[in-house]
C-alpha cells in the first residue's frame, strides 16, 4: 500500500477522520492500529518480526534503566544491541554470509549442501530495527528516561508514515509527541498538504519517469556510449532522489497533518558546496544515526582508539553504511568510495578555504564549480546502486570515461532528454529558491498569484505526465 496508490488514499481518509473524531488515548491506539494494517497489507507474516522488535527493546530499556552499577547496564545493552542485529542480521544478510562461506568452503574442496535460505527481507526491517534500537541506547546514556506506557513505544516503532522507509527518528523526539495532546494548527494542516502534494510530485512525476530512461541502461544488457550512459546516471541520480525525498516529504506531510513533526530527510543537498555539506542534506536521519551511535563510539573506543586512525574509523563507518543498504560487493565499494572522498576532502579543505575570491563573479562562478564538483563526485558513487553488480558499475565507468563522443548526443532519442529536463526542471527551480532563502516553505512566501501559479502547474504535470501505476519506491528493497 504504497502513499502513490488509491488504495492508500482511502486507508489515510478512513484514518484521519476516526483520528479526528477521538481523544488522545484513543488517538495512539487508532494509529497503532492502522500501522499494523497498514504494514499487513505489505505481507501480515512479517507483522511478528516488528512485535518481537518492539517487545525487546521496550524490556530492554526498562531493564537498563532499572539497575545501577554500569557494569549490569552494559550487559543489558550489549544483550539488545546483539538481538537487534541479530534479528536484522538474519533476514537481510544470513543468505549472503552463508553462501560465502560456502564459496569458501568449496574452494577448499569441501563439498557441503545448499546453505542459503533464500529468505524474504520484510519491509523496511532496516529502518524501524535503527529506530527501534536507539531507544535502549538512549536510555542506557540516560539521555531519556523509558516510558511506562507500552503502547506509545509500540507507536513509535510502527508509526506508519514513516514506517518502512524512515526518516529514522529518535524516541527522544517522537515520545513526547506520542504522549501529549496534539493541537492541528491550520499551519501544519497547509504545509503538511504541501508536502504531500510536493512529495507526490516529485515521485509519480519526477522519480517514475526518470526511471524508464535509467532503465533503459541500467536494466539492460550490451554495450552503451558514454553520453548514454552519463545521462542515464544523471536520470537515475535524479530518480533515486525524487523518489526518496518525495517519500520523506510524504511521511513528513502525513504526519504532520496528524499533529506530528518528524525530521526533515532531505535539505536541498544538491546545491551542497562541499563533501561535509552534502551529506549534512542528504538522508539526514541514516548520517546522523550512523554518527551518534556508531562513528564516535567507534572513534572514542579505547581497544579501537590506538590501533586505528581517525581516517581509518572514517572509511571503515562509511563501509557499514554501504553494507546497511545491503549484502553486495558494489553497496560496500560505495561506502568505500565515499569514505576515502571525505579523508581527501578533509586533507584539502584547509587550503580550499583560502581561496576567497574578492570579486563577484569569481566567487560565483567557483561557488558554481564547487557545487558541481560535489554533485558529479555524487554521480560517480551511485553507479554503484544504478548497476545491477560492480562489474557494470565499473563498465558505466569506462564508458562514461572512454567511450564519450559528443557526436553520439544527436544520435540519441531527442523526447527522451526533453522529457528529463521536463522532469527535472521543475523540481530544482523550486528547491534552487529554498536553498538561496534557506526556507523550505518558501513557497508560502509568494505573493498569491505566483503560488497560485506553482500549483497550477505542479497540477498539471501530475494530470497529465504522473506515473499512476503505483511504482513502489526505490528504497523499500533496503
């Protein structure tokens, strides 16, 4: 039951107007609900994997909250820590280690039967298991206190707007929303209808149509020439982005029409001027997770601190998060890659930093080459998500850089880049006037006319060019 879908529609209205019709107590329990008939659309089995996961980290946290010596805190922390990888563990990477060791195995010349399970990954397993989790580490830093309420936990693992494919939030924001009274203010019910109604946009429109001309390439077999390929990354860039801003932008809106403020995901990241910056915009709620609970326990660790370098414990973080998105060589090469960018960006920032053109059009035209410096780094990285395996990731490569003819642009399907920039135009005009007023809700701040304007035509292009099949989203496979 994806937001993009009709079938969805009825399911929110049928929500909302119950949700409107209650108190609060009985508000939580029709959301906790609904998140559970919502998730049971996607496959009902799964509804037990989400259970589990909410039962032991609520124990969890009241455990680690109810003993005092560190020493008893910490077992109970490693104990969740352990079942809650361990539970993610087995559904999305068991098959993959498996059949590893079983490579290994062979080659060796030991001959054992099938290991692998062929185990079907539940939706958004790796989103609510990292919400799920942070609650007992939280509380373990006593930086929260555990709640007593079962029921607001469990809605807080299971909030349906932003259940499988995040942001991940924190219990230290989303509780106490849970636990008051909500009060919807005519400005959250404009810019959460807003939000929906860009996040829409940006998916049926934007992401959709971008991914048949990706497709194109990446989905298929033979050789291509550089100029379609490079502008194949840039659709599927484009794609991916739409896809899974306008998902966040949904989640955010849904919530946010329910009374609910849940963390901004995306902040216009490809306007970004520097390595630092861009993934300060871009999913923010996976990079500030993987900061506060792995990179500086990582980097304060006394049994790390001395054998490793910061560099090394910065390469070695972005490499878990590749491996987060899943149990391939070419999500580990992309963490990798990214990390040895941010170690060379940051052995070169403090002479970039010198560079302070005092004339007007030269400090532009270098804010310019930064930005598109960073964003074609960015392109280079997410071949290795566009690719079906690293062997065709590293051929869009070569291809891109040894096969490129700018003759080949007018061999190419002339609709096809119109229908791009159609696409993409739009989008970043938009985002181009929230970056320079650092307003997302900028649009708010138009005159009538020209809001009225940017409606009409968002309108439009949905009408007439969205996608209304009901794609599933892009990260919904993580």
């Amino acid at each position: 039951m994806a937001f993009n879908s009709l079938q969805f529609v009825l399911f929110f209205v049928i929500v909302y107007i119950l949700y409107l019709a209650s108190g609060l107590k009985w508000q939580n329990k029709i959301l906790l609900a609904a998140s559970y008939v919502f998730y049971a659309f996607w496959d009902w089995r799964f509804l037990s994997i989400i259970l589990v996961s909410t039962l032991f980290n609520y124990y969890g946290g009241l455990k680690i909250d109810e003993v005092d010596r560190d020493s008893e805190r910490k077992k109970f922390l490693i104990l969740s820590v352990c079942l809650n990888l361990g539970l993610l563990g087995f559904f999305k990477y068991y098959d993959f280690f498996a059949g590893s060791l079983q490579t290994l195995l062979w080659s060796f010349g030991w001959r054992i039967s099938k290991v692998t399970l062929n185990i079907v990954l539940p939706l958004g397993i790796s989103f609510y298991t990292f919400q799920a989790m942070s609650y007992p580490i939280d509380i373990y830093r006593r930086v929260i206190k555990p709640t007593r309420h079962f029921l607001d936990f469990a809605l807080f693992v299971a909030f349906f707007p932003q259940l499988v494919a995040g942001p991940i939030e924190r219990a230290r924001n989303m509780l106490p929303q849970i636990q008051s009274k909500r009060h919807i203010t005519l400005d959250q019910f404009y810019t959460g209808c807003w939000l929906i109604f860009w996040g829409l946009f940006k998916k049926i429109v934007v992401a959709d149509n971008l991914a048949k001309v990706a497709g194109r390439v990446f989905g298929a077999q033979g050789a291509f020439t550089g100029i379609e390929t490079l502008i194949a990354t840039y659709a599927f860039v484009f794609q991916i982005y739409a896809d899974f801003s306008g998902y966040s932008d949904m989640a955010r809106g849904l919530a946010r029409l329910m009374g609910f403020n849940i963390m901004i995901n995306f902040r216009v990241p490809f306007f970004a001027s520097n390595l630092y910056d861009f993934w300060q915009r871009w999913h923010i709620s996976l990079t500030t997770w993987i900061k506060e609970y792995l990179f500086y326990p990582l980097a304060l660790a006394k049994f790390l601190g001395r054998q490793l370098k910061p560099y090394s414990v910065v390469i070695i973080t972005w490499a878990i998060m590749g491996f987060w998105h899943g149990p391939a060589g070419k999500f580990i090469l992309w963490g990798v890659y990214h990390g040895v960018l941010i170690v060379l960006f940051s052995k070169i920032r403090p002479y970039l930093k010198l560079i302070r053109p005092q004339n007007r059009l030269l400090a532009g035209s270098l804010l310019t080459g930064q930005i598109l410096t960073v964003f074609h780094l960015f392109c280079i990285g997410i071949l290795f998500f566009a690719a079906e395996s690293t062997a065709q990731a590293f051929g869009a490569l070569y291809s891109i850089f040894f096969n490129f003819k700018i003759g080949h642009l007018y061999t190419m399907h002339m609709p096809t880049l119109a229908a791009i920039s159609m696409c993409i135009f739009p989008m970043m005009l938009i985002e181009y006037f929230q970056y320079r007023t650092n307003d997302e809700m900028v649009v708010f701040r138009w005159p009538a006319p020209v809001r009225g304007l940017v409606y009409y035509v968002i309108l439009y292009l949905i009408i007439f060019y969205g996608d209304f099949g009901a794609q599933k989203y892009y990260y919904f496979q993580f």
